[in-house]
C-alpha cells in the first residue's frame, strides 16, 4: 500500500485528523480533544501510528472506534432532509445574495446580512473544541429562521446576528440600531425565539446578540436578560462558563434539537 495521507476534518474546531488510504478511503482517525487514535483495521495499526506521529502529543491511546453512545446513533438514523445539523452558516441567504435580492442596495444589504452570519457562525465553531455544539439556520413557524443555537456545557444560547456596516450601534431593551438606520427589534424578536426553543427543549436557553463588524457598540444597562457579544471575541467570552451540563447532555439535547421534526 502507498504512503498513507494525513487529512484535517471539513469543519474548523472538531480537532480530528483523519488517516486516508490514496483512494481516499478513511482507515483511522485521531481525536485531538480525547488524544485517541482509532483505528478501523488492527492489521493497518503500524502504518497508521507512523503516519500520525507528527501530530501526536502528551498521552494518547490507540485502539478500535469507540461504540457509538445511544444519541450519536439516534443522529445516525435521521433522514439528511430532516437533519438541521448539516446547514451552514447563512444558507438561506446564499441564493438571495447572488440572484434574489432586487436592485444594487438591496443586494449589497443582503450581502452584509450574509457575511455576518458567517463571521458569527465561524466564531461559534470555534467553540466546538470545548465541548460545545452548534446549529444553524433552525426554523421556528411563526418566528422565522434562528441564526444560531449553540449547547454547550454552561448550557443553550439562542443567537441573532446583526450586521454592524462598519457603523456605531446601539442595543436597547426593546430596539437595535445601526448607524441612523432606523431602530429594529432585534432584541425582543430574540427573547421570543430563546423562550421557543426553551418550551421545545424543555430546558433553559438564554438570549444573544451577535453585531458583526460594527465600528462600536453601546448596550444599554437595563439590558440584561440579553448577553451582546461581538467577534472576534464572542467565544473567548462563552467559553470560561460555569458547566451546568455535562457531556451526555449536550449530546442528547443536541440530537433532539438537529432533527426538524422538532421545531414543528
């Protein structure tokens, strides 16, 4: 057999290499956050080892794939097209911002709302390498399309991007405003899809905003049952919380809320 390739997972933060065979079948991988190596075939063991060794740090084990835990194989068993987990950041804005919006200033407008969802959902995968779990693009009839919902161990966040157009905003109790523009109700739409998710998930999940390349940001002190961030350092913030769910948790409240079926 060929020398074996050493590949990085498609999505940022999962902290997985993969070992390939040059036909591009996966024969083992290596899970950075469990330090394991996993290993599809004992009789490839060796070769494996060898190709990983540049990348192995501290202590690590090597030994067959761990059995799948009963969340993971509930994920296994749904349908792709009720499967939420696959969206990518902004999906639904991908075809509006080449061909659907009408007129140049619409289109341009599209386009910052697009490039914010996607600055904000790279950031929130970011967190993935700590244990958290991330979905976007989640529908809730009546509401509308929740950017982000994120579960991790300091527990769930419903999160509404807001594209800062390189201009001061300013967040209220009930209003969001972005240069002189006029004011949106960002905040309170955002209270009502964190109080939807957390009647469907039957578990707490507060209320976020993410202003995306806005010169500044002003948050009004009365504003408190809505945390504000803003990349690039909207996950260093989340990331020290307190742990209120433990790992089997955030796994079976993340099948639950990947299936659409769900949110109906």
């Amino acid at each position: 057999m060929r020398a074996l390739k050493v590949l990085p997972s498609g999505r940022p933060g999962r902290g997985r290499l993969y070992v390939n065979r040059p036909d591009g079948l996966a024969v083992a991988w290596y899970d950075r956050q469990s330090n394991r190596v996993s290993v599809l075939s004992d009789a490839l063991r060796e070769e494996v080892l060898t190709a990983l060794r540049p990348f192995l740090t501290g202590t690590w084990t090597v030994g067959p794939p761990p059995v799948p835990t009963a969340a993971e194989l509930r994920g296994l068993l749904l349908p792709p097209d009720l499967d939420l987990a696959p969206n990518r950041p902004g999906e639904t804005l991908l075809g509006e911002s080449a061909y659907g919006a009408q007129g140049g200033r619409a289109r341009h407008r599209v386009r910052q709302e697009l490039q914010a969802r996607l600055r904000a959902g790279a950031e929130t995968e970011l967190l993935e390498a700590a244990g958290w779990r991330v979905l976007h693009d989640v529908p809730l009839p009546g509401l509308g399309l929740l950017d982000h919902l994120l579960i991790g161990p300091p527990g769930l966040l419903a999160v509404r991007t807001v594209a800062g157009r390189r201009q001061r905003a300013h967040v209220g109790d009930l209003s969001l405003t972005v240069g002189r523009a006029e004011p949106r109700p960002d905040p309170d739409w955002i209270r009502r899809a964190a109080d939807r998710a957390a009647r469907v998930l039957r578990t707490p999940v507060r209320a976020a905003l993410v202003v995306a390349d806005a010169s500044r940001v002003e948050v009004a002190p009365s504003l408190r049952d809505v945390l504000v961030l803003q990349p690039p350092t909207a996950a260093a913030a989340l990331r020290g919380g307190v742990a209120a769910l433990k790992p089997p948790d955030v796994e079976a409240l993340f099948t639950l809320a990947r299936a659409r079926p769900t949110w109906d």
